[in-house]
C-alpha cells in the first residue's frame, strides 16, 4: 500500500509554510517532498530541506533527463518538483506533500488524477490584504502586484479538492491532519481491510 499524494497552495500571506510546518510535526506519516529552485536562499534556507537549490543550467539538465515532475517559472526563477524526491516518500509508504504553485497544482492533478488538491483560503480577502499590506516595507506597486497574484491563485480555488481556512493556526492544523486522515479511511486506501471479514 503507498501514500498519497497530496498538493497544498495558497497565496502568499495565507500562513502556508506555518500551518505545514505544524502538520509535519504531528503527522509521522507525511512527508514534503522538496522542490528544486534557482532562486537563492533565503536566510535560514538549507539546500535539500527546503528546496535543492540549482543553477539554471542544473535545472535545465533535470527537466532533460525527465527527473522534474512539473515546473514553473514564478516571479523569475524556475521551481519544480523532483519525481525521485515524491517517488521516494511514495514508496516508503509515506504520503507526499508538494506545496506549489497554482499552475503546478493543475499539472499534478492532470497526471496523477488521485492527488488530493488542498488550497489554503484567508478568512477573507480584507484579512489577506491587510496581511500583504502590513509585511514590511514593500512599495505600493509592489504591494499591488501581490494582491493581483493573489486573485489570480485564489481564482483557481474552486479546482481543488479541499478547501482550509486560516483564520485560527490551530484549527487550520487540525483541518489540514483531518484531510490527511480522512484519505487513510478512504476504502480504496485500506487494501485487504475487507478481506478479513469474507
Ligand atoms: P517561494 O520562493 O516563496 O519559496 O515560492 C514561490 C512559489 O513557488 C510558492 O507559491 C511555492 O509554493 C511555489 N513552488 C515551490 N516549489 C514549487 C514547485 O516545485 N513547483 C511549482 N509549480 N511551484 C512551486
């Protein structure tokens, strides 16, 4: 029996990576299954637990040899998911995490129709705005063109399969280990479970 796979995304300001952090803490049974970049390294990033971090000509050989699953390019730098990266957690048994992009989201769900798409919503768009708007010392522009990303992505919630709220961190932890859950007592992932009772 192998582990789901499973999609998370949301806008920027949604509280994403906090929420999944929390989860993978809780939740032994899920792993993230690290993306490739070219963008640098933010502080605190480390090469291989955040992201493998590559040159573009790097990225570029991966996608040749057919190890990239999907990839993008957002905000000028390439990301993509590396199919041994989610193979991998696969076989162990483990359910895969991607935390990508919108696009990427679509892609993974037309090749892998069983993914379970998740998509982290704000309690509302004034709360997600106010949230941008209040992250530091951006420039307005700069400022205008996140909420216009952000509708952009949100406009792709309704091709998801489950939808999050983070309005409270907590319950939004519980909803998204519930998702979890709730696909480990899907019959179909319960193999010979039935057996036993013929
Ligand atoms: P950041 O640079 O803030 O870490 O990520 C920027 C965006 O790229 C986020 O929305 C993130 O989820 C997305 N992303 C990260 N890895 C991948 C990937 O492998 N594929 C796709 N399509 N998007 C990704």
């Amino acid at each position: 029996m192998s582990g789901t796979l499973f999609v998370v995304s949301a806008p920027a300001g949604c509280g994403k990576d906090t929420i999944l952090n929390e989860v993978f803490k809780r939740c032994s049974s899920a792993g993230y299954a690290v993306s490739a970049t070219t963008r640098a390294p933010r502080e605190g990033e480390v090469d291989g637990v955040h992201y493998c971090f590559l040159s573009i000509d790097d990225f570029k050989k991966k996608i040749a040899e057919n190890e990239v699953l999907e990839y993008t390019e957002y905000c000028g730098n390439f990301y993509g998911t590396l199919k041994k990266n989610v193979e991998d957690l696969l076989a162990s048994g483990k359910d895969a995490v991607l935390k990508i992009e919108v696009e990427g989201a679509m892609n993974i769900k037309r090749q892998f129709p069983k993914a379970q798409l998740i998509f982290i919503l704000p309690p509302s768009w004034e709360v997600l705005e106010t949230r941008l708007r209040n992250r530091g010392t951006e420039t307005e522009d700069k400022i205008r063109e996140r909420i216009a990303q952000a509708r952009t992505e949100l406009s792709f919630a309704e091709n998801y399969d489950y939808l999050v709220v983070n309005d409270d961190l907590e319950e939004a932890v519980c909803d998204m280990l519930a998702v979890f859950r709730a696909e480990k007592l899907r019959k179909a992932n319960c193999g010979e479970l039935l057996e036993r009772f013929k």
